[in-house]
C-alpha cells in the first residue's frame, strides 16, 4: 500500500490541524496523520461533520460529499482539502 503525501502550505494545514484539534478536544502534538479519528480519538460521525463544516466555511473550500465517508484520518481530511486547494 502506497501512503500519499500531503502537499499543502504550512499555514493552511495548521489551520486544518487546528480545527481538528479543537473539534476532538485533543492537545497539540496528540493528533497524527494517520490516527483514526472515531477509534483512536474516541469522536463520532456528529464531530466530524462539525470539523467538515467549520474547514468548509472557515477556509472557503467544498469538500465533495460522496468523499466524506473516507476521511477516517487527518492524511484523507487534509488530502481532501489539498484536492480543494489545487481545484480552486
């Protein structure tokens, strides 16, 4: 299995992690990239939806809903939101 690299500018992917941070109540340094958010972090699918909501208007970008079922980790979220940045 081949692990993508997220290529996003520092700025943007702070405030990505930011927001995950603060939505899953975790400190800084807790979150990984791949750490699954519901098992791992003990989150549920209301808290994601949140942190899709809050990257959406906070950030100005439409994740693609048929995708939403996939972002399981902070790598899928923030590749999602580099496909967002490269479209836009």
């Amino acid at each position: 299995m081949t692990v993508q690299t997220v290529e996003l500018d520092a700025e943007l992917r702070t405030r990505v992690i930011d927001i995950v941070n603060e939505e899953l109540e975790l400190e800084d340094g807790e979150l990984t990239e791949d750490g699954l958010f519901i098992e791992d972090y003990d989150s549920d699918s209301l808290t994601l939806i949140t942190v899709v909501s809050r990257i959406e208007k906070e950030l100005g970008f439409v994740l693609p809903k048929e995708e939403l079922e996939s972002l399981t980790t902070l790598r899928t979220l923030l590749l999602a939101v580099e496909g967002c940045a490269r479209n836009a």
